[in-house]
C-alpha cells in the first residue's frame, strides 16, 4: 500500500469552515463526544446498577444509577415529580420539571441523597457541593409519555410511528456543569481519563436518564395494570433517546470558548484531511461508508421538522443523498485518493447540508484515523489567556489583516449590519438578542460582536506608530484589551472564530447551537424558531443492560432497516 | 459563609468588575485573577468589592507610558491594582521596575506577577514599606518578610516593583499551595459583588420578553 500523502493543502481553510451557514448544515461524526463516551464505557466494561428505585403510581419519587468503571464510580441521582401539565414548559426558564437529576461523584449516602432532594428539584434555586458534577432537568413529551404508560398497562407495545415521530419520552431543558450553582468545577474531573474530554460528564448524565425514562414508564405501567403490563420491546427501547431543547443560551458558549472551538473544529477538520490522503480505500472500509448512508437514509426519513428554513434544505438532502449513492460506486473508490475525490465531489455537488454528511461519512471507515484525535479536543484555556504586550501594533495588524478580511469587510455603518445586540436579560439572567434601533439595553451589550470590534481595533491600530508595542496601545485604549487577546490566539488557532457577523440582520443564533450539538452528537435538528431548537440524544444507541453485547460503534446512524 | 466554585467566582467577577466600570478585557483580567487567589486560597472577595466600588466611584486613575516607564497618570488617586497589574504582564519585558502609588490591595498584583513572571522567566520583587514577596517562574513565590496572611490585609500601599533582579537569598522556592476546587466567601462580600453584576443586565421590557429568546409559539410537545 502507497504511502499516505501528506496532508498539507487538504485541511479545509477556517474562511470554509467557519461560516454560520456551514458550522449551522453540521452533523455527527465519530468524534462526537456522546459516541466517544459509550465506546469507552464499552471497552472498559463499565457496570450500571439500580440501587434505588422507589417511585409511586403517579411516577413521583427518588431513583440512582450507579455507574462503574476501572477506578470509580458516578451516581446518578434522579429525583421524579408529578407535574400538573400546565406547568410543564420546555423554557430554561421555568420552574417546575417532570424529573430533575444530580451526576454524584461516586456512590452517595442517604444523607446525600436527602441533601440533594432539598436541592436538586429547585434547580437554580438550590445549592450544591463539589460531589455534584452535573444537574439537570427533563420534561416528560406530552405527546408520547402517556400514551406509552396507557399502551404497556394494558399489555400492548405502543404506536411505532407515533414513538418515531418523537423519538424520546422526556426531553432535557439544561445540563450544567462546570461549577454551575455550587456544583463541581471542571478542574476536580479533568485529570480524569474517563472525564477528560470534552462534556463526558454531561453525556453519562443524559445517557443515563434515558435509562431512567424506560425504567418509568415500564414502572408506572406496572402500577397501574398490574399483571397484565407489558415491558416495552428492547427494539423500541433502541429507538427511544433523549430530547433536548436548547436555546440562546447555549449561543454564546462558542464565541466566548474560542480556543475550545478551534480544537474542536481542528481535531474534525483533521481527521478529514487525513483521511483525504489516504492513498485507497479498503473493502471494509466502503462497506462501512455505504453501511452509513444507507442507515442515514433511513435516518432521513424519519426526521422531520416544520421549520420553513430546513425543512427544504432536507427535501434537497434527500435529492443529494441519490447523487451521493450514485458517485461512490466501486470505480470511484477504485480511484487514487478516493475519500478525497468524494469530498471535492461533494463541495462543487450537492448542498451544504449534503457536504457536512459527507465529512460524517468519509470520517466513519476510519476509527484509527479518528478516534484517537478526540483527545486533542480538551483545552487549558488559561494557556491562551495573557496577551504579548511586545507584539508592535504593526504585527497585530498584519494578523488581523490575514485572519479577519471577513470582518473588515462589513461596513458597520449600514443598519443592516449593526441591528443587533447581545445582552443578559435581568428577569431571566439568560442571553438574549436586542434590536439596537428599537430595543433599551445596547450600552449592556456582550462583547459577541467580534467582526465590528476588529475593526474598531484596526482603525486604532492604523491611528499608531506602527513600531509602538501592544503594551503602549492598550495602556492608552484598554477598550480594546479583550480583542487583542483574541487576535492574538486566534493567530495560533485558526479555527477559533466564527467568520461572520453575529450582530447582522442575517445572523441565525441556532446555527451556532447546531454547531455544538452536532459536537454533542444530537441528532434530528428541528428548529422551533430562528433562536431555539429541540434535537434528539443518543437515539439508537445500546442501554446500559446492552452494553456487555457486541457493540455497535455506528449504532448514531440507526438501523438499516426498519426492525419492526 | 456562602460556598462557590472557582467558575462561578470567575463569572461573578468578570461580570462585576464590567458592571464597576471595567473594559472588557481589563475584566476579563481581574476573572481571571480571582480565579488565581480563590484557587491558592487567598482572600478575594472583599478586596474585589472595595476596589470594584472605588472603581465605580472615580477614586482609581490610570497609567501612562512616557517612554521609558509606567507611570501613575492621575496624581491624586489612588493606584487600581487590575489596571497595575495589566501593565505589569503587559510591560514586564521592557521594564525593570515598576512603581504604583497607593495601591488599593497589593494582593492583586501576585496573579499578574505569576503571570508575567512566567512570560519572561525572571523573578518578580514586590516591595511595600517593610514588606517584600518575590513571585517567580513556574508557580513559585517566596515571602521575605512577613506573611502571606499578612499582604492580604493590607488594603492601600505604595508598591515597588523589580523585575529580574532578585538577591539569592531571596530566590523564590516555595510552590503554591494545593489548589482548592471551591471557596468559602462572606455573603455580605457576595452581595457587594452582585450588587455590580446588577450593572450588566438589561431590565425587560415587553417588547424583550416576546422576541428575546425567540419564544412566541407553543413550547411544550
């Protein structure tokens, strides 16, 4: 076999990547951080236990799950209500939640856990310790939760199409980590190699409240028909994942983690053009690429949204994932640099939509190539923290005019382009989007505007001799101080900035949540609005009672066929 | 008392210092440098609030380059140790001395010390009336005289700085602390800080609560 070639001049240019329409036409990939939890959950034969299950008829109550692996153990803590339906609301705003949940850092006592029950179900309003690595909320869907409890109490597996169409019984409104609220601070979890990436913490939260969801309904339906409740079939338990909903937010999260960003996009853009250089393609490895698009064919037709901007863009999908077929035939893999030729294919083919899927795809043959990159997706950011007072105004200038000619570009001056503003609401304490021509609160604004504020710090930079240090700029202009640290990391992470103005009228704040979500490895985008969106968590994926079987590593892409 | 992570200390005081008056950046610096002390389990949360309202109240001037040297621009006010201690990270490569008259918490200037002593990889003295530090390198630090205790109590002082020169008897050989994950804060410090988080927020309005978070149709399914 021919040596791979190097990868030089096939990693795709962040002014390609980083676009909002590109980072927002995103989909999972092997890198996901919910994929790479259950491989190594499998390989290191984690154990799921039920210590606790003490819930009611009405599914009020306390339940753990305890997982175990090499050298500790997480409890989750889950903590059931019986909510009346008007207070149900998937808003991170609300008040009052079908369950709520607590990762416990090891295995809690009972003191613990009546800690927590004080605690946990008040969300925001409660306190937490160290123990707790993550909490969380859920909503039981209105449309299925009941009706699956009705059907499994009276002995029957309920409507496949209706259990399709949602694709989750609760659906999760925040996951918090990193300190939220009193809770854990990622320093205590990072040197941990189960924990270490990116999110891990999170995904074993929401993996193991799915768990939690099937062992509800099947209890409930228990208590309610008595010896004639069926258990819900394995299959359609496959089927089942978590929903989530998610909103501004989350937006903010991307701008403000810049060097987390770039190592994230760095790792996948990676992974691609190393595959692009592999000289050929192995049979495995096709069946593979094919084994995917068939079950995302699949996947497709299940996913369903109203939303009047994606539902054509996944009509077209459709249209593109024939093409797709049609081009990787047996003589285009027989092809020098195969993967290469359907990615270039792909870009001057078919739709953005389309493209993104084929990095997920190209990607999905070559675990050797990819997986091992997911440990590069974790940053320190303090490294890219303190600013090189000794840089000269001239050299910044020169990187911003390499990086940012995206932003230069747009002139401010035109309303379109300035008309919104990014600001914390002080009812909700949560990110929101202002009109400035209209709205009070601009003076408030968040520094999200990183195209008009390079500008702003260009035209000071241009106003200096040129020989003068940053350190003489900013003793004089300390305005700009957060964006010179911006240009300057960026200079080392070119993946670290989204390239478009996120104050325009055109910005579409839940292509920035489809970006980290399809990091996340959620599925089913179905945009609600242009600010929020609900998708679905590890649909498909095994159960923790599955996890000793072979394992599936490409279960996200669902069966491929129908199993009943 | 109030038990908190490192992450929210950082987010209250990044949000706090902007609400004092802070730039962006320069509150981004003092996040950052309570993350610092909170972590070596040195006392923030009040110095942050006394230098976050003389902040707010326009008792704190600012610095200028005269070419040579950084010096105090406002006469009569007293030194702002985040603006000190930007200049110190900023300036360290090119100065050898640092001068910052009545400096509001001294303490504050240890994370930048850490911090520019790690850009250039020489020591950093720290000298005010009897007492000297030294912050070196690689997360060590020496106390000369007298106490780490005893800096954190001293609320205003004039400060001299070297950089890179160090007697050998003074050479920095302590390591910092064990860092703690979480920190015990005086609510009532809690409360002054929150008071200027207060700062940056906008109130709602009808028009905000309809389009904000982009709700107006049904949420529940």
């Amino acid at each position: 076999m021919q040596a791979a070639k190097s990868i030089d001049g096939l990693m795709r240019p962040p002014d390609q990547v980083m676009r909002l329409d590109r980072l927002g036409s995103m989909h999972q990939t092997r890198l996901s951080f919910m994929r790479e939890l259950l491989r190594r959950l499998h390989r290191e034969r984690w154990e799921v236990s039920r210590p606790v299950f003490d819930i009611g008829p009405r599914g009020a109550g306390v339940a753990t799950y305890q997982a175990s692996g090499p050298e500790r153990a997480y409890t989750l803590v889950c903590f059931a209500h019986d909510l009346p339906p008007e207070l149900r609301s998937d808003r991170v705003i609300a008040e009052v939640w079908d369950a709520t949940f607590s990762l416990f850092d090891g295995v809690p006592t009972t003191i613990d856990i009546d800690r927590l029950g004080q605690n946990v179900p008040r969300q925001e309003a409660g306190r937490y310790r160290q123990t707790e690595l993550v909490l969380a909320r859920a909503n039981r869907s209105a449309r299925l939760f009941d009706n699956v409890v009705a059907c499994l109490a009276k002995g029957c597996q309920p409507d496949t199409d209706a259990l399709d169409s949602v694709g989750y019984l609760m659906r999760t409104t925040a996951v918090y980590g990193n300190g939220k609220f009193g809770i854990a601070d990622r320093d205590r979890i990072a040197g941990r190699p189960e924990l270490a990436g990116p999110f891990q913490a999170e995904m074993l939260t929401v993996w193991l409240i799915r768990a939690f969801t099937i062992d509800l309904v099947e209890h409930m339906a228990a208590l309610a028909g008595g010896r004639i409740a069926a258990r819900l079939d394995r299959r359609l338990c496959r089927r089942l994942g978590i929903g989530n909903a998610t909103g501004l937010g989350m937006a903010p999260f991307l701008v403000r983690h810049p060097a987390l960003i770039h190592n994230w996009m760095a790792a996948r853009e990676t992974a691609l053009a190393r595959v692009r250089a592999l000289p050929s393609a192995s049979r495995q490895q096709i069946d593979c690429f094919r084994s995917a698009l068939r079950r995302f064919s699949l996947h497709l037709s299940r996913w369903t949204t109203a939303d009047p901007v994606l539902a054509p863009r996944l009509a077209t999908l459709a249209v593109d994932l024939s093409l797709i077929y049609g081009f990787t035939s047996d003589a285009a893999f027989a092809a020098q640099l195969p993967w290469d030729a359907i990615c270039r294919w792909a870009e001057k083919t078919v739709s953005l939509e389309a493209r993104e899927l084929v990095v997920s795809l190209v990607l999905e043959p070559h675990p050797a190539i990819a997986d091992p990159l997911f440990e590069s997706m974790a940053t320190d950011e303090l490294a890219s923290f303190t600013i090189d007072g000794r840089m000269s105004c001239q050299a910044l200038l020169t990187l911003i005019d390499r990086s940012y000619a995206w932003a230069l570009a747009t002139d401010f001056s035109r309303r379109e382009e300035n008309r919104l503003f990014w600001y914390v609401s002080e009812e909700k304490l949560e990110p929101r989007l202002g009109e400035r021509a209209t709205e009070a609160g601009a003076e408030l604004e968040q520094p999200l505007a990183v195209a008009r504020d390079v500008k702003l710090l260009r035209e000071a930079l241009t106003a200096c001799d040129p020989a003068a240090s940053l350190a003489q700029l900013l003793i004089r202009h300390p305005e700009h101080r957060h964006t010179v640290r911006r240009v300057q990391l960026e200079s080392q992470r070119p993946y670290a900035e989204i390239r478009d103005n996120l104050i325009g009228s055109g910005v579409r704040p839940i292509d920035l949540l489809r970006c980290k979500l399809s990091f996340f490895g959620a599925t089913r985008f179905d945009p609600r609005s242009d600010k929020w969106l609900r998708v679905t968590m590890f649909q498909n994926a095994p159960h923790p009672n599955e996890m000793p079987d072979s394992y599936d590593d490409g279960w996200i892409w669902g069966p491929e066929e129908v199993p009943c | 008392m109030l038990e908190v992570s490192l992450n929210e200390i950082e987010n209250l005081a990044l949000k706090s210092a902007r609400g004092s008056g802070f730039d962006w950046g320069l509150a981004e610096e003092a996040a950052r440098a309570a993350r610092w002390l909170a972590a070596r389990n040195l006392s923030w949360s009040g110095s942050l609030a006394a230098i976050l309202e003389a902040n707010a109240a326009g008792r704190l001037g600012g610095f200028a380059w005269t070419g040579t040297d950084v010096v105090s621009s406002v006469d009569d006010l007293d030194s702002c140790p985040i603006r000190g201690g930007a200049c110190l990270s900023d300036f360290a490569p090119v100065l050898a001395r640092l001068f910052l008259p009545r400096t509001l918490h001294p303490l504050w200037l240890l994370p930048f010390a850490d911090t520019a002593s790690n850009l250039i990889g020489v020591p950093i003295h720290l000298r005010w009336s009897e007492h000297r530090m030294v912050v070196g390198p690689n997360g060590t630090f020496g106390v000369v005289a007298p106490s780490l205790q005893h800096l954190s109590m001293v609320s205003r002082a004039d400060l001299a700085m070297e950089i890179g020169i160090v007697e050998a008897t003074d050479l920095p050989v302590e390591k910092w602390a064990r860092r703690a994950t979480s920190h015990m804060v005086p609510e009532s410090d809690w409360r002054r800080l929150q008071h200027f988080e207060h700062f940056t927020y906008v109130p709602a309005s009808e028009t905000s609560r309809l389009s904000g978070a982009g709700a107006g149709i049904k949420d529940n399914d």
